[in-house]
C-alpha cells in the first residue's frame, strides 16, 4: 500500500493515520495494534477515574467561569499587543 503514492498527507488523525501507512509496518500489524488494549507504562496501575455526565461539567465549568468576561474567539489575539 505504501508504494502508491509519493506523498500521503492528513488533518488531526488523519495525519496520524498517514504517517502510520507510511511507516512501512504491515497493514495487518497497525490492525491489530490499533484494536488492541492500551498498554499501561510500567509502574501505573491506576483505575481510570470515574466519568461525570456532561451535565455535570458544563455545570462546573459555568460555575467556574461565573465571573470571567466572556469574549469572541479571537478577540484576545486579535487585541494583543505586539513587539511593533
């Protein structure tokens, strides 16, 4: 598969999944890897903590951010001040 093309590009995971085609490991092989159990690094065996509705999130993140000014995306960067 790799020796089709010349030049494999992607987004996000898609350039991911391009630079694994392209790494020359059989396809058979990043199969199996990909559906595979993630391995645990050596030393860590934490329990994944548990996960919280998103109801309960968007509560404590409105909570948190109660008090912030809420701005356009971009209004930031585009009002920073620059080395000029």
């Amino acid at each position: 598969m790799t020796e089709a093309a010349d030049l494999v590009v992607g987004t996000s995971a898609g350039a991911t999944a391009a630079a694994q085609v392209r790494s020359g490991i059989p396809t058979a092989e990043l199969l199996a890897s990909v559906l595979s159990p993630p391995v645990q690094p050596v030393g860590q065996h934490r329990e994944r903590p548990p996960s919280l509705p998103m109801a309960t999130v968007f509560e404590r993140m409105s909570a948190r951010d109660s008090g912030a000014q809420w701005s356009p995306p971009g209004c930031l960067a585009l009002n920073g001040r620059t080395g000029r």
